[in-house]
C-alpha cells in the first residue's frame, strides 16, 4: 500500500514563527491551520511534520524541549480529532553537514520509517515558508507549495511550478480543490 503525504514544516507553516519557538507558551497555530490539517487527512493525505531545529545544536533548546512541545502540539490536536501521523527532526546545524536538515532527504527517510509504508510521492505534497523546504519537496518529487514570508522574495522564485500561498490553510484550500 502506498500513502499520499503532506510533509509539512513547521514554524511558520503550522505555527506562528516567533523566532526559536521551544515552549508551549509559545505556540501558536497558524490561522486555521488545524481545519487545513483535518482536511489533508480527510482527503487521505498521511500528516508529517518535518523540520530543523538547529536551535538545538546551538544549545538554545534541548531535543527533550522539542520532545515535550511536539507532544503538547500532538495532544492539543488528538482533543480535536486530529492526528499527526508522523515528526521527524533535524537537530543540527548548517555547518554540521548532516543529511537530515531541509533540504537535505533525510527527514523524508525517517518519515518514511515511521509509517511504515511506500510513500506515493507524485502524489504528495510539501508546504513549507522557506525555499529550502520547496527544493526538499522538489527532490523528493513532490508538489510544493510556498507560503509568503520575510524568508525569501519573488525574485529568488525561480520556477512557476510552485504554487505560492499566504498560510497553509489557503494551501489546503487549493490542494483540495485541484
Ligand atoms: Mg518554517
Ligand atoms: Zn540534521
């Protein structure tokens, strides 16, 4: 059996980017977000979350911090009947060269290990607020879709292949309907 996947970043995708987010009180979803991920589940899309959080390696937040607000996200949304299938972290820095941080593959392999089953990728989705999580989506194979933010500008864009939006729920909107 293959899985369509939403491989969704996160700060700034699912929750509002304030800037090395690590504590519950610091965690705010984005407009309407948690309709878009009952949505992408509903439109049998699997749910994975991938993200970087060098903050880790640069000592600001331990990977239990991340442990423990990833669990308070994944609570928060199973009281609402939404799940997240899968979360796959990269703690590193950009000078560690490792092979997990966006838009390196390596998040999409571990994904791929937690739920356990081929992942249709042609028919799979990545949205994310940064160019380094669209090239992730395009090497992957993936549709990509771009959300506006102060990470990138039009001029950076260098294809037309990528659908850009204002939030993930306008991305949803769009999937859905195409
Ligand atoms: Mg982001
Ligand atoms: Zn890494």
């Amino acid at each position: 059996m293959t899985r369509k996947v939403a491989f969704l970043d996160r700060d700034g995708t699912i929750n509002v980017d304030h800037g090395y987010v690590h504590k519950t009180t610091d965690w705010e979803f984005t407009k309407d977000a948690i309709h878009a991920l009952r949505r992408l589940t509903d439109f049998g899309f699997a749910i994975a979350v991938v993200t970087n959080q060098s903050g880790i390696a640069s000592g600001r937040y331990s990977s239990a911090d991340v442990d423990q607000l990833h669990e308070f996200m994944q609570l928060t949304l199973e009281n609402l009947g939404v799940e997240i299938d899968a979360i796959a972290v990269c703690p590193h820095h950009q000078d560690d060269r490792c092979k997990c941080r966006k838009p390196q593959l390596g998040l999409a392999a571990d994904v791929q290990q937690q739920l356990n089953e081929d992942i249709e990728y042609a028919a799979s989705w990545t949205i994310g607020d940064k160019l380094s999580d669209i090239e992730f989506g395009r090497k992957l194979g993936t549709h990509t879709a771009l959300i506006r933010s102060r990470y990138w500008n039009e001029l950076e864009l260098d294809s037309d292949s990528t659908l850009v939006v204002e939030s993930l729920s306008e991305a949803v909107d769009q999937i859905v309907s195409t």
